[in-house]
C-alpha cells in the first residue's frame, strides 16, 4: 500500500516562511479587527480568510493572533512582527500608486501640485496665462502640504510642484524660480496712505503681537527664529497653519502677520501691505524628478508660474519708487 501524499505543498514547506499575502491578511485582521471584516477588506470569502491564516500561522511556525471576545488580537510573537509589517505593507502600497501613476500618466499633460497658499496666492493667474499660450491643454492640479509634495513627486502622482521650501531629495530637482521680500499685512487703515507705500523696520515689530506660521513649516521655523532675536520678542497671540488663513484673518481686521510676498498681494485690496527690511529672503521653488524630462506644457507652466511670481514681487518693490518719483 502506497503512502498517502499531503494535500498540499504548504504542510511540507519549510518554516518561517513569509508571503505578502500573509502580510495583507495581517494588515486586514489589524484594520478590521475580525475574521469577516478583514474577509471583506480582501474581497474574499470568510471561510477563504479563515484557511489563509490558518496557513500563514503554520508556514510562520507560531500563531499571529487569539480571539478574544469576538475580537482579534496580536500575540507576543505578532506584536514582535507589526512594525516592519507596517512598513512592508506601506512600501507595497507605494509601490501599487507608482504603478499606477506611471500607467496614467500619459493621459495629462500637465499634473501640478502646489502647497494651499500658492494655489491660491499665483497658480489660478499662471493657468490663465498658460491657456492663451496653449490653449485648452490637459491639465489635473491638486494642493498638499510640502512634505506630501516631495512624495506626491516621487511616486509619479505629479509632474512638478510649486512650494516656498527648498525640498532635498537625491531623485528630486528644486529649482529656484525667484526670490522676493519677507512681507507685513495689516488690515486696511492702520497705517497712512504714504507709510503704508514705505518699507517697515524689523525693529518696529519688537514685543508687537502677531498671527503666527506653525514651526511644522520651514519657513515659519525661520520666521520664529528672525521675530525671537527682536528685543523683546514679537509676542505670538494665534497660530495658524498657512498664510494663506493668516491673510484670511488679517482681512477680517484682525492683527498684523509676516507673510510671503505672493500671499501679501493676493490680498492687496483687502489690507494693507509694506516690505520689511532687513529683507529676509522668501524662495519660490519648482520641483520635479530629475531623471523625467519636462514636455513643452510642463516647462510653459513653470515659465507662467515664474512670470506671475515676479510681477507681484515687481508690484511690491516699485509702489514706494513710484511714490518717491511723484514727490
């Protein structure tokens, strides 16, 4: 009598195997916190799930999770596992955007991203001018935070990016499109009509009270640093996220605020504006991979982003030498 054979290659394979479909039915028990929902997470069935984890248990040697309750929870040996099946399972997900990204890609022909400010403060004008240069061109725009940005870049979700902060990557470029002047808005009719045209000394904003940039952003780390060296220190009564919201408040007649030079015009009919000296230089960047050339709409975009960049700073610096010439 011939021995009988096992049903199947697992119950022989070697121990301590792992598969990446043990890793997402991981992830699922974690995320749903039970056998039927990680089944429907997986678009399988419960009883599929059931035997897929009774499989990864075996093939790994030691049981990833006990019920309790109804509940699944990690045993030691699964606690021991989670963190850099996390990482694994976030690296997979990566790798499935960049996958699909790369496949969608060529259905645009213009995919920018830039932080919430300048989408509000220089992109909608730069679109304009890009539309009657080359008319009604592919274009997909979305708004993220610099950090997300960099990423955003990397895994092909955008072309180019448009921030303030100088993003360091080994397969990113940031290019310098301009420079212009740290600005002060205040609400309409705090300072005269002439001074309002003048610059405005560092020194004067010495234990003044001003709408903060949250230190979570680089610039508003930097602008934290020049307000803290004044003697006494600016006083900080309100954080906020973005300049964007700063400009916001100071146009609803509250407080004075240190923003970049394309927030301060934005708003120039709303409040009043004046360049503060020392100048402390504010960076406007373009990102972009280095090893993707730019087609012709993406390079006429960052042309049009830096053309608008620059009359706003152009507008801020020549009010005053215009005032100068009438006098």
């Amino acid at each position: 009598m011939q021995p009988q054979l096992r049903d199947s290659k697992a119950d022989i394979a070697p121990l301590g195997v792992m598969h990446l479909r043990y890793i997402e039915m991981f992830q699922a028990i974690l995320q749903a916190g039970t056998l039927t929902d990680a089944a429907s997470l997986l678009n399988i069935s419960q009883p599929a799930a059931t035997k897929l984890l009774k499989q990864a248990e075996r093939r790994l040697g030691f049981p990833l999770f006990v019920r309790l309750k109804g509940q699944w929870h990690l045993t030691s040996e699964g606690r021991l596992l989670q963190g850099q099946m996390e990482r694994i399972f976030e690296e997979l997900r990566d790798l499935q955007r960049l996958v699909s990204n790369i496949a969608r890609a060529e259905k645009y022909l213009l995919r920018a991203i830039s932080t919430p400010t300048l989408a509000n403060a220089i992109i909608p004008k730069s679109l304009t001018r890009l539309r009657k240069q080359l008319g009604q061109s592919s274009v997909e725009l979305s708004t993220q935070h610099s950090r997300e940005m960099l990423k955003s870049i990397i895994l092909r979700e955008a072309d180019v990016g448009i921030t303030l902060q100088e993003l360091d990557h080994p397969d990113i470029r940031c290019e310098l499109l301009c420079e212009g002047p740290l600005v002060l808005i205040a609400p309409k009719d705090t300072w005269s009509a002439n001074a309002a045209l003048q610059p405005i000394m560092i020194d004067s904003l010495a234990n003044s009270s001003l709408l903060g940039i949250t230190r979570a952003d680089q610039l508003g780390r930097q602008l934290q640093a020049y307000l803290e060296q004044l003697d006494p220190p600016a006083r900080i009564t309100t954080w906020v996220q973005t300049y964007q919201i700063a400009k916001d408040i100071v146009c609803s007649g509250e407080g004075l605020a240190l923003v970049d030079p394309f927030t301060a015009v934005s708003g120039a009919s709303e409040l009043q504006a004046r360049i503060v000296e020392p100048v402390m230089p504010i960076h406007l960047y373009a990102v972009y991979r280095v090893d993707t050339p730019l087609n012709n709409v993406q390079k006429a975009f960052l042309q049009s982003v830096k053309s608008v960049a620059s009359d706003c700073i152009a507008y801020l610096r020549n009010r005053g030498r215009k005032l100068h010439s009438v006098q």
